[in-house]
C-alpha cells in the first residue's frame, strides 16, 4: 500500500505542518510493511488493531475516491 505518500499533515494556526505523532507512524510504518508483519498484526491489543483498520479504510476511501474521479473523466 502507498500510505506514506498520503500522510495527512495538520496545520498549526500560522500554517506550519505540524508532524505526525510517533504512534501514528508506528501505524504507518505496519501498514506500509504488511508483508512484513502480517503473521504478527493478530497477537495486537485491540486499540492497536482497530487504529490499524481505521488508518486502512480512510485510506481505501481516498485511493477509492480516486479511482472514481479518474473513472469519471474518461
């Protein structure tokens, strides 16, 4: 999955990126490398799973509303 190319950034009031929490990119970095870590996403506490899940469905729906926009064009 590409999910480090589609990290939300959130903005600070001036505008300045604020970076991502390192538990976040924890997050990131098992989704990037689900080959890797497949066997053992099962043994997880169940918050770590359920924010493995959430971060996997937003970014299904924005790969998904992607896809659609392209589909849409042509």
């Amino acid at each position: 999955m590409v999910a480090s190319c589609l990290r939300i950034v959130e903005m600070d009031p001036q505008g300045v990126g604020v970076p991502d929490s390192l538990y976040n990119l924890g997050i990131s970095a098992v989704i990037d490398n689900y080959q890797c870590f497949k066997n053992e996403i099962r043994i997880l506490p169940d918050n770590l799973m359920f924010d493995l899940y959430y971060k996997v469905r937003i970014l299904v729906q924005i790969l998904g509303a992607g896809n659609q926009n392209m589909v849409k064009k042509t």
